[in-house]
C-alpha cells in the first residue's frame, strides 16, 4: 500500500486527567462531526440529522439495542396475527391491497403538553403528499391510497400496493421521513400560509417554500420546536451546539430510577475530526455520535483512551459511494461524459479501492453492489471491478479523450466544436477520512489524466436539500461523495436502498415526471439525486416490491444488482463500519445491533453509574 494512514492531534488547553462532568450532573456531552440543516421532519437524509431527530422524537416503532422492532407511540405493533394488518389478494394469490391499524398510546403527549393524536397522523400525510414541498422521499408515502381516522388514537393506512417494511423505522410507514408523525397544532399554519402563497404565485413557489417551510421557526430551532421523545428541545446555536432536557412525561420507561439517567443532553458539533478526539481524550467530550469518528482505527483510539472511555464497533450497513451527477441539464458534468456508463466504469478501475480502503477506513471492505455484502439478497457473483488503470485508459480514449496538448490531462472537442478538459468536481463533507479520500482519488484520477477537483463542505451543507437535491441546476457538478444505507441482514430491497429508482412503476398510474428524481417538477423532492433513468431496474425493483415471498424476492433482486453493477449510476467504494466512544461509567450508550442503523440512539435509556449501581438492561 502507497499511502500511510497519520493520526493528526490538535492539543486542547485542558489536561487529560480532567474528571467527567456528566456523573455529577447528570448530563451528556456528545461529541459531532456534523449537524444537521434543519429540523423539518419531512426532508433530509443525513444521519446527523436522525440522531437528533431521535433525541426529541420517537416513531410509531423502534429498535432496541437488540434489533428488535417494538412499539414505540404505538401501542403495539400490527400483525396478521392480532388482527391490524389485513392483506387483499387476487385470484393468484398476489396481495392488491393492503391495511394497517394502529392505536397511539393514550399517555402519548407532545413535548408542550399537547396530546398526539390520529390527527396529526392525518395531517403529517397530507404534508408529506404535498407535490410542491421538497419531501426528501416519497418511496412510502406513494403506496398510501389514504390515511384515515378511527378515532382519537386509532387510524387506517391503506396501501394501494403490498409495503413489507409497513411498521418499520425510517421512513418506511410513509407519513413523514423523520419518526412518523409530525405536530399538527405547530405545523399546520405554517404549512396552510405557505400553500396559499405558492399556489398564488407558483412562479415563486421555490423561493416561498425554502423561505418560510424550510426556514420556518420550528424547523430552525428558532421558535417552537415541539416533539414526541423522551428529551424537549431547549437550544439550537448553530455551528456550536443543540441541547435538550429530560421529559418527566415521557411514556416509556426507563430501566431504573429515573433520577439516575441523563437529565440534559448536549450535541456539540466539532466540524475537525481531529478537534473532536483531542476533545474526547481531554474529558469534555463523554460520548461520540456514529458519525464523527468514521475512519478512526478502533485499535489505536481505544489505547489512546484507556480506560477512561469505551470504544464499540459495529456493521454499519452502509456504504461509502461515489454519486454522479446524471443530470443532462447540467452542461458542466454532460460535457465529461457521466451520463455514458463507459465513462464510470473507466473511474471505477482508475480506483485501487482495496488501498483507498485499508487507508480511509479501517475495517471496511470493498465492495460492488448497492447492498452490504452477506446480506440477504447480496449478489455475490458480481463483477469486482478490480484495479486496472489500462482498462481505464482504454475506455476513455474509445469515448473521444486524449491528452492532445500534452499537459497531461485528458481532453476532447465537443459536437459544438468547444475543448473540454476532463476536469471533475467532487464534493464532500469536512470529515477526515473523506479529506483525506479526495487527496487519494486525485492522485489515482491523475494518473489516467482525469483532473479532480476536491471541494469539502460541512455537512448541514452537503445534505440539505437546496444543495443535494438540485444537481440538475449543478450545485454539485460532477461526484458527491457520502455513505448510503445498504441493509444489514434485512428483507431484499431495503428500502434504504431506494435512491436508485425514477419512475414508482408499483403504482397503478406512472406519472410522466420521474416520480423520485429531484427536478423543479416536482418540487426537487426524491432520493435519486444522481437523475439515474433505467427502465429495466425500475421494473426489476416494482416486482420487488409486490412480492412478499423472500425467497423469490431476493432473487429479483440479486438482477437488480446485476444492472446496477453494470450501470454504475454510483460507484461503490466499501462497506463501513462505526465507531462510537463512551466514557467509563456511561450506561445504555449504545449501537447494539446494526439494524438500528441510522435511528442510533434510544436516548430515554441513558444514565451514569451512581455509586457503582444503576439498573442496567
């Protein structure tokens, strides 16, 4: 291997040896790399953002620490068995249909007091429907022929087509992308004055709704800010932190007396990786999120730390990737050839992704599909798509490219007769071992004369929707770089997975605009931010999703793999794992299991140990 992995350490004006302060105060520091662009529960697919989301909010679901899926704001989890979930079948035997009943918990409360109810369920579907609003994903909510009230605590939703993941966390139920339900009593004025300007003047629709939706008070902590967790919001001070306080209303309970679990917990957003450790080895940081140590060797950070904190590794079930602007819209990245599959398959083996691997990412492992290896439906007859600079070299040359004035980069005359250099933007967030994957990229797209040009942006920026999700205007001009869910030992066609699709050809009625490609539209909303178009997968992912046998299912998907490791709409680097660190003493902190995957933390559950005795679970 080439490359050498440094361990950089900016010293902190505080000694090592300084005590903790969470035992004495029963609160949490935690320690993050990046920090979320807002609080809307509708939009946004960092993690960052989930794990704050969680800290004031819980879904209808949620996993324990050992993966198993329990009832969260519901009151229980609806099942053939008990009758709340019912499936209508055609003579064949295919289910049509497709209704699900759920009951809140009566001592289920908002975090101002206010009861949840069967009509905020209502009312966060009707958002989440809503064609003009930038909702980050309507994967779910598409399937949803209604959602309709019982009663105060009891409501139907009717999927016109079969959902496996129906009660699953993230997304999936289809009410909202953040943990289900939304305040209806904060958000519906908001979101009734924001309509009636955009259907007024729907030449301005984007600018009203980026202004007063996305920059509503409630969603930049500015005003009200109302949730459904086990923590209230209490401050958001932007690029510093975002702190919240225990609920004494809180309906779940905590496995011990709650007087000794964490009364405040405080996210402290450190964009420097580097910052961040000095800062965990210092005592002022006493927990780190899943995000903000990723390429961290967990051998050298536990010896570094001792005995004064934990360090706990785990699958992520996520995959590092290269993401590639499609978009035939954006001039800069159509002159470079990315809508031609020859031009990411020269990338791909212009990569030695075993050594970007070894050196990034300690742990990880490389990989060529858009699920984790050894899960189920995992294709693992797949093309490598090993190292071969000479292939890549080859391809790009059979696409019009060549050095022709021998300042060693690539270059070619265009049908409009213009010269192109084959000069790439890639963009990613600050984190180290992303800094330090544009340094790699650049030397190995060198050497078959391809120009990288590394941009690294905070990741409020990078994942926020005014950015991610208007590649078509060229935001990002070329390759956006970031982790996306691959499933770990989940049903086949996760649907974390679903940034892939364009057209939802599940429904009975294709729309003529890509339903989950990002374009003024439909409101820039969809999880397809690379405006991949591939009928074939499309279809392949429709019969996947109407197919409730396992076995069958999991065969279409092993061909879906196939297309896309044919058509590389994304390159896959490798499989990740996380590292989280937890001071001595810290209790119920936690990953667990990775089919917790993005909603980390139960936060209700965390304490110190008071005087070497604390309930644990």
């Amino acid at each position: 291997m080439r490359r050498v992995v440094v361990l950089l350490l900016f010293g902190l004006a505080v000694s090592a040896a300084a005590c903790w302060a969470g035992p004495s105060l029963n609160n949490l520091n935690i320690g993050a790399t990046q920090e979320p662009s807002n609080l809307l529960p509708w939009e946004g697919a960092a993690d960052t953002k989930e794990n704050i989301m969680g800290l004031f909010n819980i879904g209808l679901t949620y996993f324990d620490s050992e993966g198993v899926l329990q009832p969260g704001l519901a009151t229980e989890i609806p099942t053939e068995q008990n009758g709340r979930l019912l499936l209508f079948r055609d003579a064949s035997g295919q289910i049509i249909r497709q209704e699900v009943l759920w009951t809140l918990r009566a001592n289920a409360y908002w975090s101002d007091g206010t009861p949840i109810t069967s009509d905020d369920a209502v009312f966060t579907f009707e958002v989440q429907n809503t064609p003009e609003l930038p909702v980050t994903t309507r994967a779910f909510s598409n399937m949803i022929e209604e959602v309709r009230k019982v009663d105060d605590k009891t409501f139907w939703i009717v999927y016109s087509v079969p959902n496996l993941f129906y009660a699953n966390v993230g997304g999936s139920i289809g009410l909202a992308r953040h943990y289900d339900i939304a305040p209806k009593h904060i958000w519906e004025p908001i979101y009734r004055q924001v309509m009636q300007q955009v259907r007024a003047n729907p030449e301005k629709a984007s600018e009203i709704v980026e202004a007063q939706f996305l920059g509503s008070p409630p969603a930049t902590g500015t005003g009200t800010v109302v949730g459904s967790g086990a923590f209230k919001f209490e401050e958001w001070q932007i690029n510093q932190f975002i702190r919240g306080s225990r609920r004494v209303d809180f309906f779940l309970d905590s496995p011990g007396p709650v007087q000794n679990y964490i009364q405040e917990v405080t996210v402290q957003f450190i964009v420097n990786q580097a910052t961040l450790l000095s800062a965990i080895i210092a005592g002022q940081i006493e927990a780190s999120d899943d995000i903000g140590l990723a390429g961290q060797d967990p051998a050298i950070l536990q010896a570094q730390l001792g005995n004064q904190a934990a360090v706990e590794v785990t699958p992520s079930g996520f995959i590092e990737k290269l993401n590639f602007n499609l978009f035939p819209e954006c001039n800069t990245a159509a002159d470079l050839l990315l809508g031609d599959k020859r031009t990411r398959q020269a990338i791909i083996q212009a990569i030695d992704r075993d050594d970007l691997a070894q050196t990034v990412f300690p742990g990880a492992t490389v990989s060529n599909s858009f699920l984790v290896a050894g899960d189920v439906g995992f294709n693992e007859e797949l093309n490598p798509w090993p190292y071969d600079p000479e292939a890549a070299e080859a391809l790009l040359t059979e696409l019009g490219w060549s050095d022709s004035d021998g300042d060693g980069w690539l270059d070619r005359v265009t049908e409009d007769g213009r010269k192109v250099t084959f000069s790439l933007h890639w963009v990613a967030t600050t984190a180290g071992f992303r800094i330090r994957t544009g340094e790699i990229l650049q030397e190995f797209l060198a050497d078959v004369g391809i120009k990288l040009e590394v941009e690294n942006l905070p990741g409020s920026v990078v994942f926020s929707t005014e950015y991610l999700n208007h590649g078509s205007e060229c935001t990002w001009r070329g390759i956006v770089e970031y982790a996306e869910g691959g499933g770990i030992a989940q049903a086949p066609a996760d649907p974390l997975s679903n940034e892939l699709y364009a057209f939802d050809l599940t429904q009975p009625v294709v729309s003529e605009v890509a339903d989950n490609v990002p374009l003024p539209a439909n409101g820039f909303a969809g999880t397809n931010i690379m405006g991949w178009i591939n009928e074939t997968f499309d279809q392949l992912r429709a019969d996947a999703l109407k197919e409730f046998d396992l076995e069958k299912r999991s065969e279409i998907v092993k061909q879906m793999q196939v297309v896309y490791n044919e058509e590389l709409p994304t390159v896959p680097l490798y499989d990740r794992v996380e590292i989280v660190t937890k001071a001595t003493g810290l209790v119920n902190y936690t990953k667990g299991t990775a089919a917790a995957r993005t909603q980390f933390w139960n936060p209700w559950e965390w304490g110190w140990e008071q005087n070497g005795a604390i309930a644990i679970r």
